[in-house]
C-alpha cells in the first residue's frame, strides 16, 4: 500500500469517526478515539492512532491529557505544538463552558453542575488555588472567581480580599473550593481552620459561607456541608459572629 492509499485509509477512519460523533455524539467512544478526532484538528493530513495510544499510555485518561500542560503534551512521541494547542483548547472551551452554564441557576439545585465545573477546572492543577461562588439572597449563582493561589492557609488566605469581591458581586453568600493536588479528598486540620477563619471574617460582613468544597481525584467533589463538618464549625462559632 502507498502514501497515498494510506492517507485515503486514514481519511476515511476519520470521516467514520465523524459520522459516528454526529449520529451519537460520544456514546460508544473510546478514550483513545476521542484524543485521535481531537489531535487529527492540529493535523488533519497525518494518522493520529498511534499519538492517541501514546497519549493515554503517558497519562492514563482522557481527562489527565486534557488537563495536561502544552509542555508534558509535546514530550508525547507524534504531538507537536499544534496538536497541543488543540488539545490545551478544547479544554479552555470546556472550562468556560462549564463555567457560564452555571450563572443565575439555583445553587442547591445545580450543586451537581458546580462540582463538575469545580473538578474540571481545578484537578490536575499542581499548585492549590482557591475559588469562591458568589450567590444572591435566593441562591441564584451570580459568578465563580478564583480568589487566591498558593500554600493555602488560613494564615496566608487573606479574607479582605474574598469579602472584597463578594460584595463587588453584592453576594449574600459564598461556597468556596480549593484542590489537593495530591488527588485526596479528605480535608487537612488547616482546611478545617481555614473554613472556620473564613467563615467568621464573612459573618462579621453579614455574608453567609454556604459550603467548602474539596477538588482532588473524584469525579465530585468532597463537601464540608454533606458531612457536617460546616454544621460544627457553624455552632462553634455562631457566638462570637453575635458578639455575645
């Protein structure tokens, strides 16, 4: 077979994929053919089954590829700069996606949605960055920010800076989010301080902290409100919020 009847192959598995993705969108598809569509962007004329392969093979996942650095991606054997960019967009178009599909919807009841833009945007960073969702007075979710970088720390996380922004966005409330970039889901003694400092420098502002929210390995997100950790530090300190 020559040059020519393999690209003729390799177009014709492409248009397959095609068709497929429009009769059915990704039901039914691999890790491994989503990444082949995905690359063959950056080059349409060349077989990406083989970068594909290699792709998951270094990291495992769809989603750790995407959440890859243009760098990591180009160390991959047949990923250039183009089939990077094209990667590392997809999973900007992705993010804010997720990101705007979120405004004025009900917290409580798209709190499924705001972890899977929480997990999206936030694992496989290797630094912790913190981010807060403001809410209005009826829970309408006003916007999501990223409000500090870093060792996060309740010594190092300034709450001026959140109470700030809050009342920029005239929020009634606030549920915040860090990720582990460890990958573990279970919160440390300083999440646990950090929670309770910010919960106190909101309350003084008449700001409610709704949740704190743990991005790590899981598909969602771990949640100081579901397992009575935010109850706790509520009562801790619903006193001295008082002033009594």
């Amino acid at each position: 077979m020559n040059q020519s009847d393999w690209q003729k192959k390799g177009d014709g598995h492409r248009q397959r994929l095609r068709d497929r993705f429009l009769a059915q969108g990704l039901d039914g598809f691999t890790d491994a053919e989503v990444l082949e569509l995905l690359i063959s962007m950056g080059t349409p004329r060349k077989d990406c089954k083989e970068p594909a392969r290699l792709l998951l093979k270094q990291f495992n996942n769809l989603a750790r590829a995407l959440d890859a650095s243009q760098s990591e991606l180009e160390l991959v054997d047949g990923i250039g700069p183009k089939n990077a960019f094209a990667l590392r967009f997809i999973q900007g178009v992705a993010r804010r996606y997720l990101q705007q599909r979120l405004v004025a919807k009900e917290y409580l009841r798209s709190s499924r949605e705001v972890g899977e833009y929480l997990v999206h945007s936030m694992r496989g960073l290797k630094r912790e960055v913190l981010t807060a969702v403001f809410l209005d007075s009826s829970l309408a979710i006003i916007a999501t920010q990223q409000v500090a970088e870093g060792t996060l720390a309740s010594n190092t996380v300034h709450p001026r800076e959140l109470i700030k922004l809050a009342l920029e966005h005239h929020a009634a409330s606030v549920v915040i989010a860090h990720n582990h970039p460890s990958g573990s889901l279970t919160p440390s003694a300083e999440d646990t301080r950090l929670t309770r400092h910010l919960f106190i420098a909101l309350g003084f502002a008449g700001i409610q902290l709704l949740d704190h929210l743990i991005v790590g390995e899981g598909e969602q997100p771990f949640s100081f409100a579901d397992h009575g950790l935010l109850e706790d530090i509520r009562s801790r300190s619903r006193a001295l919020i008082a002033g009594e």
